[in-house]
C-alpha cells in the first residue's frame, strides 16, 4: 500500500536580525468627559516607528518591541497591553510603568522589562518567547491630557503542519483540534500563519480549524476534488459550530530547545518507545518532528514511529527514493497497526 504523502515547500525570507519593514499603526486619542475620539494625526509624544513595526522572532528567543519617546511630559504613564482582536473590549495587560514604578501583569509580565537603553526608550524586552505571545501590543504614553499609542506586531517564526486524528478525517470538534495541538507541541494556527504557509508551499485538501474558530484550506494546485474551478488560494468554510462541527486542524509551532534523533530498526510501537527512554528520550512529538525538519533541515529517509503512533520521516532534500515527491516536506504512512516490526523510531531528549 502506497504511503500516505504530506509536503510543503518552505521558502525562508529572514533578515539576519529577524526584523522586516511594515507601516506603523498609531492614533492619538483626545479624552472629554462623554467620549474618545480617535484622531490620526502626527504624534506629539511618542515616536512613529519607521521600521521595525513588525518585530520577528523565534520561541525561546528574547526580542525588543521598539517604543521611543519624543518629548516627556512633566506626569506620564507608559502602558504595554496585548491586542486580543478575537476578545472584542478586552485587553491582555503586559506592565504598567512610570519612572519609579514597574508593575507586570499575567503571565507574559512575567517575562517582560522595559529596555530603558536611555531616558527616552520606553521599549518593551520580551525574553523566552512562547507559541502564545504571537500578535499585536500596544505601547500607550498616558498622560491624561492626550493620550497616545502606537502598535507593534511580534511573529513568532514557525511552520503550519495540517493533523488529523487516529481514527481518519474530520473527527475534531473545535475544542479538540485544539487540544490535539497542544498535544503535538503545538498551538491552532492563526489565519495569517495558514497564509503565510500558504504562500511559502503549503497545499492541502483537508479543512482544518483555527485559532479564530473558523475552517479553511490553502490550495496552490487546484484540482477537481479540491474546488478545481477556483483559482489557487484560501479556501474558508467560515466560522463553524466549536461544539459539533468536525474537520482536521492546523496546527503551529516554533524551534525548540531539544535534539531529535533516529534509531534505526524494524520495531513494534512499544519497542521503539522502549528503545528512546533506554537512551533517556522519550518518542517525539509532530510538533519537534516539524521543528527539527524546518529549523535543522532534518532529514532522513526512514519511517519512524512518533508518539501520537503515527510514522513518518523529514525530507529537506527531496529525492525519488525518499517519497518520490519534488518539494520538501515531512512524510506521513498514517497511524499503522502498533504491532507492526517495520519502523525505527524518532527520539527526543
């Protein structure tokens, strides 16, 4: 039985400091005693960042988010929050600071300083970056006069990789896709991420969740079972029920800390979960395989056994023995019966 065959083309585009040019988003906001007017009009405070709007970085990296003051008020305010667009009139407060006080909030104030680099730099240091802390903040100067922000986008870098379940297509309710992402050290997949898969390589016929609850899959070569009357792109199945609705998920994830490595051999399930913990590892994750392929160029032409008891194997150098298929990707023989002396094992430590 001929293999079950997942790619994609992955097409690299960072700068050797992780920072790509995009416009500023900013407003400034004039406060009477009934409303909030939102003007957009040259900043009076704060700097408009010319570069660097879009600030890139990989999970476990630290990274700057730039904002710089252009005059000091005699009473200021400088507060970071996270946007949440998905949470409408909600805010993820990261710190709240003035000149003598620093207070964090939540889980990513945790990790989160001020630069200080000199007297005018109110720029934010995010250190241990997590799949989570993808998404837009907002840096906003109050002075209770006129108030005013501006908003940096944080990418984390990362790879899409579509999953299903062990029992075949379309078995996920929402909060399930989700979970089986976290699972495979991994998180849903935002829209923008599928897109930018998209455009890097990635074509599969299968819908999958994401993260904003909706559906979609990323077609590059149209095809009769695939909306083949389309032209390549996104196709989107719009929000769904997250409760009875069933498709596959997209999932993300970033580099990791870890190695991944091969043993070699026809073994059953159990014996190549046995042969990783003798070598003290356990059997790796989707997520790291993915990992491992996209940030080391792992590649190996040996079907071996995950932990979610699928198999399958990196290929970065694409070649006719190895799958037969021109692109890049990780290949996949499914979820095959564990009993089954045939694969090696891919171990993660």
């Amino acid at each position: 039985m001929a293999p079950f065959v997942m790619s994609f083309a992955v097409i690299l585009s960072l700068t050797s400091s992780f920072f790509s040019w995009s416009s500023a988003l900013y407003s400034n906001s004039r406060k009477d005693t009934q409303t909030t007017v939102a003007i957009t009009k040259r900043l009076q405070y704060l700097l408009e960042p010319p570069v660097f709007a879009e600030v890139i970085g990989r999970r476990g990296e630290n990274v700057t988010l730039p904002c710089i003051l252009r005059i000091k008020p005699k009473h200021y305010k400088v507060k970071w929050t996270k946007v949440e667009p998905e949470r409408i009139g909600l805010e993820s407060i990261v710190m709240i600071s003035n000149e003598k006080a620093f207070k964090p909030y939540g889980h990513i104030g945790q990790r989160a300083s001020l630069r200080r680099a000199h007297a005018m730099d109110a720029s934010l240091l995010l250190r241990h970056l997590e799949l989570d802390d993808g998404g837009q903040y907002r840096c906003e100067l109050i002075n209770g006069i006129e108030d005013e922000n501006v908003i940096i986008t944080l990418r984390i870098e990362g790879v899409v990789f579509p999953y299903q379940s062990k029992y075949g297509r379309y078995r996920f309710t929402y909060p399930e896709a989700k979970e089986a992402c976290v699972q495979q050290d991994a998180r849903l997949a935002t829209y923008d991420q599928l897109y930018r898969a998209w455009t890097e390589g990635l074509d599969w016929c299968n819908a999958g969740w994401l993260h904003d609850g909706t559906v979609h899959y990323p077609i590059i070569h149209p095809r009769p079972v695939c909306g083949g009357e389309l032209l390549p792109g996104i196709r989107s199945y719009g929000p769904k029920d997250k409760s009875h609705d069933r498709f596959d998920a997209f999932c993300f994830t970033s580099q990791n800390n870890g190695s991944l490595f091969y043993i070699s051999g026809a073994l059953s399930y159990d014996q190549a979960e046995q042969a990783c913990k003798t070598r003290g590892s356990e059997l790796a994750l989707v997520g790291q395989l993915y990992a491992a392929w996209r940030f080391q160029n792992y590649d190996r032409c040996d079907g071996g056994w995950l932990k979610d008891g699928s198999v399958r194997f990196p290929i970065s150098n694409p070649r006719n023995r190895c799958g037969g298929v021109a692109e890049a990707g990780v290949r996949t023989f499914g979820f095959p019966n564990k009993m089954m002396h045939l694969y090696g094992a891919y171990c993660y430590k």
